[in-house]
C-alpha cells in the first residue's frame, strides 16, 4: 500500500489552537457542521504532501488570530518505513517546510507521498475557463516528477518576460529574437511532457467515466501550434514554435502578448461528439470531473509506484447518489482517503463501520 498518514497535529493553525488526529490507512471521514475545521484540515493535509494549498493563502491566513506563529506535523508510515513531515508559518516570513527534522522544499513533499484533492470548485473543471484545465493539468504534473515542476515554472517564467518586451514601446529584434528561442525551446519541452500525461490521463478517464455514466467520453488536447504538433521530437517542436511566433510576430506586438503556445493550450470534452461544455448537463458534467479526479488516483500509483492521498472536500454533498456511489465504491480500501461530509448518511452503514469516523464541532 505504501505510506499513509497515521497522524496530523495542528498548532496554532487556522481555526485550530492544538488538535491531533490519528488516521486509518483506509477510509477516514471528518463529520461536523460547517466552519468547524474539516476543510483546514483538508487543506494542512495537502499541505505537507502536495506542498501547496487548493485555497492560494498568505502566509498570515494560516496562523490561527491572536498567535505569531502556527505549524502541522504528521507522521507517514507504510511498508516498514517511517516519514515525519512539517510545515511551519511565522508572520511575515514565508512558510516553511521539513521532513524528518531536515529542511525541504515543497516539491520534496510530494516525492515522499502525492496527494489527489477534489473540491467543490472542480466541480467546474470542465465549463470554467482554459486556465483552470491547464493549471489542473500541470498541478497534478509538477506533483508527479520534479522535472515537470521545473519545465513549467521556467516557461510561465519565459513568456512573462516575452510579453514584458513585447508591450515595449520600441522593441528591439535581435532581443525579440533571443526570446523567441528561449519561448520555444522552453513550450516545445513543456508540451511533449503535458500531451504525454494527458495521453496517460485519457485512457483512464474515458474508462472510469463510462463505468460511473454508462455513455461514451471523449477528450482532446488543443494546441495552439495546430493538429502537426502531436508526434514530434521536442526539436522539431522547437523548429515549429518558433514558425509560429514568427509568423504571428506583427499581431503579437500589436497586443502586447505571446499568443501562441502551452499557455494558450486548452482540454476539450465531448459526449457523443458535443463539446460537455456547451450541450452536457450538470450531471454529465460532474461526471466528467469525477471520472479526470479517479483518473489522477490511478495514474499518480503508475507513475511514483505508491497510492496517493485522496481528499474529498465537502463534494458528496454535491453529487447525487449515483455519483456517491461510485466514489464510495471506487474508494474501498484501496487506498487511504479523507473525505469532509455534514451528513454521514452518504455513505453505506457496512463501509462506515470499516472507516475511521473524526467529529468536529
């Protein structure tokens, strides 16, 4: 199974002032009214595994009111193995991580045990906007491998200072030209990397969405450099990146903007060949968003070789029982899962007698 946390201590952390939990490697469910802590708790666990939060916080906003400094500690085992982890947040300082007494970036938290996080904001993964699908994408990607991390970091890095020189009033070619090449080397890496991991992706999602709605899904990868960019090398990519951003040169001046490239890329969805945007109802909809989150379970095992963490935050309340059902189902055993409910009638009476139930409030 790999590790799983066995316990999570909050201090001084949101709403909480001192709180230790213990977890079961199966199921876990946090039952209580709102605002009672069960998201923060959520959230502190994505935390020291993901090394990011759902929630984009200040550091200040962690730190429960009236304290100067808060913290999460927990503890992973699995397969003889013993993990501690942490994350600490000072005012006015930035957060900082550490991993068996030793300080560590966040990207190491996730070499050590992913997390896959659905919410209710995912919820609109499929009619909100193309950033939110590529962001989903690439998160789920930099959790995954460092090296995906890096790639993207660098390119967002590249196309900010293209569009710096690019809204210049007099911009000089030869420095349009070096950017040019640095853009492209840096989208051409970044897009074999991100096509690779949806291929990966759509196998799965287009199966687990059939079991869960018993009809045909689809999904395709849009790339500003056209249909011609699937199957290159990361060189000819580079060759044709470059193409565009010359041939699109006079417009992207014009609009102080690079135009073309991953950051422009979108995930298309469609149900018996209509876009799920547009034509699929709110059900399918959710479907489709459950299917791409049971999808990035299984490919997270694939790719580090362990589980991951899978949090549900508050979206049982949210789908119908159907939909329930196939997430209880999926879930089992199999894997370690925490998942935030007000009402514990979702789920069956036999699996909640195999869970680990936590009251809050």
């Amino acid at each position: 199974m790999g590790l799983a946390v066995s316990r999570i201590s909050l201090h001084d952390w949101r709403c909480f002032d001192d709180r230790t939990m213990d977890l079961s490697p199966g199921l876990n469910v946090l039952c209580g009214p709102n605002a009672t802590g069960k998201t923060n708790t959520v959230e502190a666990l994505q935390l020291i595994t993901a090394g990011m939060s759902f929630r984009h916080p200040k550091t200040s906003d962690l730190i429960r009111e009236g304290a100067e400094c808060g913290g999460v500690r927990a503890r992973l085992e699995g397969d003889g193995r013993v993990v501690d982890v942490a994350c600490a947040a000072a005012a006015g300082r930035r957060r900082t991580f550490e991993r068996n007494g030793k300080p560590c970036r966040p990207a190491d938290l996730s070499a050590t045990l992913m997390s896959v996080l659905f919410c209710p904001d995912d919820l609109s993964l499929v009619k909100g906007s193309a950033r939110g699908r590529r962001e989903e994408l690439d998160a789920f990607g930099a959790q995954a491998n460092e090296g995906y991390r890096k790639v993207a970091r660098a390119y967002g890095r590249a196309v900010e200072q293209r569009n710096r020189l690019l809204k210049e009033p007099y911009v000089d070619s030869a420095m349009l030209d070096a950017w040019d090449a640095e853009v492209a080397l840096g989208g051409a890496t970044l897009l074999r990397a991100r096509m690779a991991l949806f291929e990966r992706l759509r196998v799965r999602v287009r199966e687990v969405y059939g079991y869960v709605a018993d009809e045909p899904l689809d999904c395709t990868y849009e790339c500003t450099l056209g249909d011609e960019a699937k199957g290159h090398t990361r060189d000819e990519l580079r060759d044709l990146f470059l193409e565009r951003l010359f041939a699109r040169r006079e417009e992207e001046l014009r609009r102080g903007m690079t135009l073309i490239g991953p950051h422009r890329d979108d995930v298309v969805f469609t149900l018996a060949g209509r876009d799920a945007r547009a034509f699929g109802s709110q059900g399918q909809q959710r479907s489709v968003v459950l299917a791409w989150k049971m999808a990035e379970v299984a490919i997270a095992g694939e790719v580090v070789g362990e589980e991951p963490l899978l949090l549900l935050d508050d979206v049982m309340s949210e789908l119908d029982a159907r939909r329930r059902a196939a997430i209880t189902e999926f879930v089992g055993t199999r894997i370690q899962t925490v998942v935030t409910t007000a009402n514990l009638q979702y789920f069956p009476r036999e699996m909640l007698d195999g869970a680990e139930v936590i009251n809050f409030g």
